[in-house]
C-alpha cells in the first residue's frame, strides 16, 4: 500500500498560480483543461505509458484526458471548417453537428476537471 502512496505523490500536479489549502478549484481545473490534459497524457508517457504500473485513479484519469482531448479536436474541426466557408450558405446540418460536438467538448472538459480536482485533492494531504 506505501508503494502506490509513493508513486501517487509522483504524480501531483503543481498548479502554476496559487489554488488555495484544499488544492485547485474546480473552475480553476476547467479553465486550465487543456494544460492538465496535456500534463497527465505528459506524465503517463513519463513513467512508460500503458507499460507502468500506475495507480488506478491515475489510469482512469488518463482514460477521461484522452477523452476530453478527442471531443476537443473533434469541435476544433467542425470550427475550422466553418471559418473557411464564411459565406457559404448556411448548413443548419453542420451547424448541428458543431453545436453537438461543442456540447460533447464541453461536458469532457467538466467531467475530466473534476477527476482532476479529486485526483489532485488527496494527494495534497500524502505530503
């Protein structure tokens, strides 16, 4: 049980801005999503990717990073095709879908910052 104590404390995040005693907020991880994304996808190819032994909070969290990161680039698209035919005519279809994946983008940025607020949470009182 030390052991995954040990590697825990190897994987806390430390934020760049001060978050207060109980670790970062849950807006501040939703205003930084794509900096903690890229952090935990950073540390999980660290340490040997799908290889390591990492903690199971750690796997789950990484899981909901690639997550958020694939409905991220997903609207990213659909918006860069958009501004590349401003003066087509309206496609309420493809307005649809944008409007879907920024939903998707949206709900993975949330879910994945609040993983990342009670990953970090706990960690901060292993030392």
């Amino acid at each position: 049980m030390t052991e995954i104590k040990e590697r825990k404390k190897k994987f806390t995040y430390a934020p760049k801005t001060k978050v207060g005693n109980n670790g970062p907020t849950l807006e501040h991880c939703i205003e930084h999503a794509d900096d903690l994304a890229q952090w935990v996808v950073n540390k999980w190819g660290a340490s040997g990717g799908d290889a390591a032994p990492l903690p199971a909070d750690f796997k789950a969290l990484i899981e909901l990073a690639c997550r958020y990161r694939t409905a991220k680039q997903n609207a990213d698209a659909f918006r860069a095709y958009q501004t590349i035919r401003p003066n087509a005519d309206p496609d309420r279809d493809l307005d649809a879908l944008l409007e879907q994946e920024a939903a998707k983008e949206l709900a993975g940025r949330e879910v994945f910052a609040k993983a990342c607020k009670d990953f970090q949470v706990p960690n901060k009182t292993n030392g």
